[in-house]
C-alpha cells in the first residue's frame, strides 16, 4: 500500500468493552431529532412509445412528514405496495427523491451526491428484506463485512479481521467462519452477516427493510432479539419497516401506518395499539390475534375491508382510503386530511376519527366552516319560521276582527226583513177579521129576517 493511501486512511477506535469482552453501551442522546422528514416524494415515471414520453407516474410515497429522535425505534407499517421499502431506500439515500426534504442531525441530505454521501454512510446504514440477494455469493463472509472499511478507507484498532470477528461474535456467529461462503448458512444465519455489515462502521441510524419477513417463526424470534439487545448494547436508532404488527409491536417505541404511499398514522406503541384512531389502522389491529389464552373464547371484532387498494397511478382523491372505509362521507371524498396530533402523542389524517369525542374535530377547518354555516342556516330558518308564523297569526287575528262586523251588518238587514212582513202582515189580519165580523153582522141579520117571515 502507498504512503499516501496510508496517509488517507482513517483509523476508527473498537468499541468500548468491559472485562468479560462484552460491548459497553453507547452514550445516546434520548430526545435529539435524528432524523427529520419533511414532504417527502417519490414517483416512478411511466414512459411509452418510441420516443419514451411520459404518460403517468407511480406515486410510491406521495408526502411524508415524521421525525426520528435518537435512540429510540420507529416502526412502518402498511399493506404490501403502500411504499414503506421506498421510504427507507429514500431515507439512507439509495434512491433520489422527488421531491421533499430529508435532514440527518440537521444537515440536509437530500440531494447530496456520491461524494457527499460518503461521510454520512459511517452513519446511516440498512439491513435489506432478502438475505439471499443482499450477499454476494462470490465473496466469503470477511469480505463482505469488512467492505465497508475499505469503502470508508478506515482501518479498526486490531486491524480488519479481528474487527470483522468480533462483529460475527456479537451478532451470534462463529468467529471462526470468517472464511465461509454465504451459502454455507442458513438464512437466519445469512441475515445476522447483513446486520453485521450494517454495525460494521458504527452507525447511528440503522434502517432495516422487512429484516425477518423472509425467515421461519423460530428464527424470526432470535433475530428481533438480537436487534433488540444491539440497540440497548449500542444506543442504535431503528426504523424498522415490517408488515407484521406483531413483531412491530416487540421492537417499536413509536409506529407510522402507511396506506397507499401516505402515513395516516402516527402514534405511540401503547396508544396505537390500545385505542387506535384511523379506521384503516383499527382494520390492522383486528386482523392480530391475542396470544392470552385467557381470552380463547372471547369473540373480538373483526373488520374487514371491501375491495382492492386502489392503483398508485391514479389514487383516490380527498382521502386515500375513503373507497374502503365504511365511515365515509362526502367530505372524505373531497378534501384530503391532514396529519395532525388530536391527543398527546398520537397523530392522525382521518375526517371522522375512531376512539375521539369529536367524529368531525377542529383540524379539518372546511368541516367547522361547514358546521358554522350549518348552524347559521339553521338559526335563519328558525328565525323566519318563527317571523312567518306570526305574520300568518296576525293575519288570522286581522281576518276574524273583519269577519265579526261584517257578521253584525249581515244579521241587521236580515231582522229588518223579517220584521216588515210580519208588519206588513198585522194589516191583512186585520182586514181579515173585519171582513170575517161584516160577514158574521150579515149573517145575523139574514136569520133576523128570515124569523119575522116566518112569525108572519
């Protein structure tokens, strides 16, 4: 090696140990921002024709807002395409974004080229999903990981070998494999060399894609634990991104759920899992069973949700998730909701929240307008409802005060007519009865005479 490659190279010291050999922990900044992610992007062009034109994009994460504090884990979640792999391939630089901002310890990265990027990767690791893949089958075990000394041009106290045994000693290896190929382990195996390549370098941030989906149960087991006790031994910060809410749940201090390319939720362990708020994520918690044989027999709600996740070229509008919720409304079919934090700690994009007093809270400032106006057309509609009825009662009350003496002008003309008959009728009587005595007097003085007639 040339004394100026030996100049170049930068020696980084081992790990601090105790007597019995066994890792000290590193001194963590509980609290600090890490990592800072702010309306981050990233579409996939689709090109046809000839001429290779652009016709549409696959909106893989389409704005995402989070933050990472030092020492702790952040668990992503999702359906499978809802673009958590693309997140973590975003966030330790291995794809460009489209738009957005990714800052680490406050610097931005996000559009930082190889050279730049360089410095940063001492820091910023991942484990990748496939441990078939991930290693080069060509290579032995010792120079896979201790690629990224020669990458970085560092050279470990002790030199490269008894470095890259003692990472194969802390992940559970046999040191004595240095020389070994990759498909001379198992697969469980093959992924504690990923996880040792990713400590290799003594990272901050470690980004592990899916790390035990491709393992069997057992081995699932041993290597959270193992991610688990590094991060305790070794103050590590996670994002670990899994579909599996179970082993989520193991690992994780806070957890994002993601659905087609947007986290709608975001929230503590405990408070996620307890009382969750997004009907997507409550849809989640039901499909996990409850390992309590206590609770054997008890009969737990289960959700499920009707149709297809919808194409990433052409999502819904309004909220993503309104075509399978079954508390949709019109607005959610509109107006998209924002990330906002309704209770300490936990934040939600949802118009109509599960486990909240207010299905339709204040963060969605269209539906209190719309409240406001509802309220106002309502007190108007009191209002002349209430000014018609009494118009319509004064009308009444004017219609009868002219009926009654219109009623008394109607029956005085009627009496009058009555009375002039019966007065114009006295008279008739009375010519009657005077016709009715003369003809009596004559009568009485016929049988006068026809008496002295016959007397003679």
């Amino acid at each position: 090696m040339s004394e100026k490659a030996k100049d170049a190279e930068v020696t980084i010291p081992a790990q601090a140990q105790d007597e019995g050999g066994a890792t000290l922990t590193k001194d963590a900044a509980p609290g600090d921002v890490l990592l800072k992610v702010t309306g981050l992007q990233k579409h996939f062009p689709i090109r046809k024709g000839l001429l290779q034109r652009q016709v549409g994009a696959v909106r893989a994460v389409d704005g995402l807002d989070f933050e990472v504090r030092s020492g702790e884990t952040l668990g992503v979640v999702g359906e499978s395409g809802c673009g958590k792999s693309t997140m973590g391939r975003l966030i330790t630089r291995l794809l460009e974004p489209t738009a957005g901002k990714v800052e680490f310890q406050g610097k931005d990265i996000t559009h930082l080229g190889v050279n730049g990027m360089r410095p940063m990767r001492r820091d910023v690791q991942m484990i990748f999903q496939d441990p078939y893949s991930s290693l080069n089958p060509r290579h032995t075990v010792g120079t896979i990981i201790s690629a990224p000394f020669k990458l970085q041009g560092v050279t470990p106290e002790g030199g490269v070998k008894k470095e890259v045994q003692r990472l194969l000693s802390v992940v559970g290896l046999n040191p004595e494999h240095y020389n070994r190929y990759p498909h001379e382990f198992s697969g469980g195996q093959r992924q504690r060399i990923g996880i040792a390549r990713a400590l290799a370098l003594n990272p901050k941030l470690v980004v592990a894609d899916e790390p035990v989906s491709a393992l069997d149960v057992s081995i699932q087991a041993q290597v959270v634990n193992l991610l688990d006790d590094l991060q305790q031994e070794l103050g590590l910060t996670y994002v670990i991104i899994a579909h599996d809410l179970s082993v989520v749940r193991h690992v994780s201090d806070r957890i994002a759920v993601m659905y087609l390319g947007k986290i709608v939720e975001l929230a503590d362990r405990d408070s996620l899992y307890k009382a969750p708020m997004h009907p997507y994520t409550k849809a989640l918690m039901s499909a996990v069973p409850i390992p309590d044989p206590k609770r054997r027999n008890v009969k737990s709600e289960r959700i499920l949700l009707k149709g297809d996740v919808p194409s990433p070229i052409a999502p819904p509008s309004g909220c993503r998730f309104h075509t399978r919720c079954w508390k949709a409304t019109e607005i959610c079919k509109t107006t998209e909701p924002p990330l906002l934090e309704l209770k300490p700690g936990q934040q939600v994009a949802c118009h109509h929240p599960e486990n909240f007093e207010d299905q339709a809270p204040q963060d969605t400032v269209l539906l209190s307008a719309a409240k406001e106006a509802a309220a106002l057309v309502a007190d108007e509609v009191l209002a002349e409802s209430a000014e018609t009825s009494a118009a319509v009662a004064a009308e009444l009350d004017t219609t009868e005060e002219t009926a009654e003496p219109a009623a008394e002008s109607a029956a005085e003309p009627a009496e009058e007519t009555t009375t002039e008959p019966a007065e114009e009728a006295a008279p008739e009587e009375a010519a009657a009865e005077e016709v009715s005595e003369t003809v009596a007097v004559d009568e009485s003085d016929s049988s006068e005479e026809s008496g002295t007639d016959s007397q003679k």
